[in-house]
C-alpha cells in the first residue's frame, strides 16, 4: 500500500486513538507518526482539539537523516557533520533544502556535482520505500529513533529547532496545511516555526509538496 493509501484506514483509527488520548491525557503534546503523516495531523488536531503547538508529525527528521546518510557516504565525511533540513510533505515531493546543507561548514554545492545532489535527493524522497523493499515492512527503528528526539526535547525542554510537520497558517506562503519545516520545540511543545530563506526552486517545490498533501488532506472524511 502506498502511504496515501492508508488514508481512510487510518483516518478511523488515528481519530480513535487520539480520543484516548485526550480522554486520558488531556495536557499531552501529540505526536503523530501514522501515515499519511501529513493528513493524519489534520485528524488529530481536529479530534484533540489542542491548540496546534500541542499536536504535530514526525516524519522531517527521518527524511532529513536519510539525506543526511546519503551525502555523508557520498563525501566520505561523519553523518555528525552534515547539516540538513528536508521539508514539506512525507511523501514523494518532499524538499531536501540543498542551499541549506553543508558539510562541517561547506556548502554542499561546492562539495558533490549537481547530478549527484539530484540523486541524493530522488533517494530520500524515495527512502521510505526503498527501506519497504529490503524488508518487507516498513520503517521502524529510524522513524523510533526521530520520535525519541522529538520526546527528549520535549521531556528536557531542549529548544532544539527540528523538521517536524508543523500547522502552517501563513508561513512559507502556505495557509491551513500540516506541512514539514523547521520547528522549535521545548516544553509545550512547537514554540516557534523557524522560516528559512529559501531559493526560487525549492520554494516553488514546496508550494507542489503542498498541492499534493492537499489533495490527500483532501480524500479524509472530515
Ligand atoms: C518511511 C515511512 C515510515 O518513510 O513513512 O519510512
């Protein structure tokens, strides 16, 4: 199944779950990991009813270590010093920001060639499904391991500025939509959606990664 096609499925069960949630917990920090990432925050939002600092998805800090790894073994550098940032929606229009990635301080570009960088960056988009085929089952210690970020910084009120996807309301030109960007997260959860310069291209792909979580935004029953 695609991720889309989970759509309906999990609409009814992520809207169950959060029930629970909101029932038992009612001061949480929700953090969406069900896929269709991007449309499942839209149903836990709507059922929680928690003010959107309080309700976001993991899926940016997963993609953003696969393209972390891809350009660590492609410069022979640690992945400890790549810096990256992939945003959008977790699916296939997804955004590695390559103006925004560096290795220990060294613009990507002027690291690898561009044809090498455009396959980095098809690989990450299709990371998730290249991991299904090796295993026969989707992602799960990668995906474990960015929530445990997100709950460390959280629990210890870390400030760390993390890809999550993030209810945007104007940011990034993009109104009402849970897309992936660089968040802020401490205590009580997205403190802040940090708004990074990006070029003509990448927003323009971003504006597509957003008119494709849309449309899958768009299939939910409410
Ligand atoms: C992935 C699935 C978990 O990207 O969405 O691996």
């Amino acid at each position: 199944m695609s991720r889309d096609d989970l759509v309906t499925t999990n609409e009814k069960i992520v809207g169950s779950v959060t029930q629970e949630v909101v029932a038992a917990s009612p001061d949480a920090v929700i953090v969406v990991v069900s896929n269709p990432l991007d449309a499942m925050c839209h149903v836990a939002h709507r059922v929680a009813g928690f003010p959107k600092p309080r309700v976001f998805g993991m899926a940016g800090i997963l993609d953003t270590a696969r393209f972390r790894t891809f350009i660590a073994w492609e410069t022979g550098a640690s992945v400890k010093d790549v810096t990256a940032m992939v945003l959008g929606g977790h699916g296939d229009q997804m955004v590695p920001v390559v103006s925004a990635t560096s290795v220990g301080g060294v613009p990507l570009t002027k690291l690898v060639a561009q044809a090498r960088i455009e396959a980095m960056v098809e690989r990450t988009r299709k990371g998730g499904g290249e991991i299904v085929n090796l295993l026969g089952t989707s992602a799960w210690y990668a995906p474990g391991a960015a929530a445990a970020q997100i709950v460390d910084a959280i629990a210890l009120d870390e400030k760390r500025v993390l890809p999550c996807t993030a209810l945007l309301e104007g940011e990034y030109g993009i109104d009402d939509l849970y897309m992936g960007v660089p968040v802020k997260l401490g205590a009580g959860g997205i403190e802040e959606i940090v708004e990074l310069d990006l070029s003509d291209q990448e927003q323009a792909w971003l504006q597509e990664s957003a008119d494709a979580v849309r449309e899958v935004v768009g299939v939910l029953a409410a």
